[in-house]
C-alpha cells in the first residue's frame, strides 16, 4: 500500500508581522541582552535595534561576542549610536 506523502502545514508569519507592525507604533523599549555571544543572539537584537524596536544594551564576557559585520549603523555598549 503506497503512503501518500503529508502536506506541509502554511507556515505564516502573520502574527509576528503584526506584532513587530504594533511594536513599531511605540517607542523603542530600553532591553538588556544577556550573554550574546553567537551570532544568532546577536543578529537577532541588531535586527530589532535596526527596526527601532529595542535600545539594546549587550552584557557578556568581554571579547566572547562575535563581531558584527561592517554596516552604516555603528553600535556601543550603550546601543545604536548613529
């Protein structure tokens, strides 16, 4: 008996959408990121930085966080500075 092959369920993002849709209607949310040190954890809070979702302040070992690829944004322990 041949096994007919399952259907992918729709994978929508639309709830995050409007999520991140609703928090770009308020400002910016001061957010302490703990321990960034791969470069998904670090990715994840620029990308929401660049957004203007959040005003990060990274904490971790001093020198352990990867370093983030050359851009127009210059970034500080104090967050976005430009």
């Amino acid at each position: 008996m041949p096994i007919s092959p399952v259907a992918e369920p729709a994978q929508t993002h639309a709830k995050y959408d409007r999520l991140i849709a609703d928090a770009k209607q308020v400002p910016p949310a001061t957010t302490i990121v703990v321990h960034p040190c791969d470069e998904t954890s670090l990715r994840g809070a620029a990308d929401a930085a660049t957004a203007r979702i959040i005003i990060p302040t990274l904490v971790g070992p001093k020198g352990k966080s990867p370093r983030p690829a050359p851009s127009t944004t210059t970034w500080s322990r104090a967050g976005r500075t430009r």
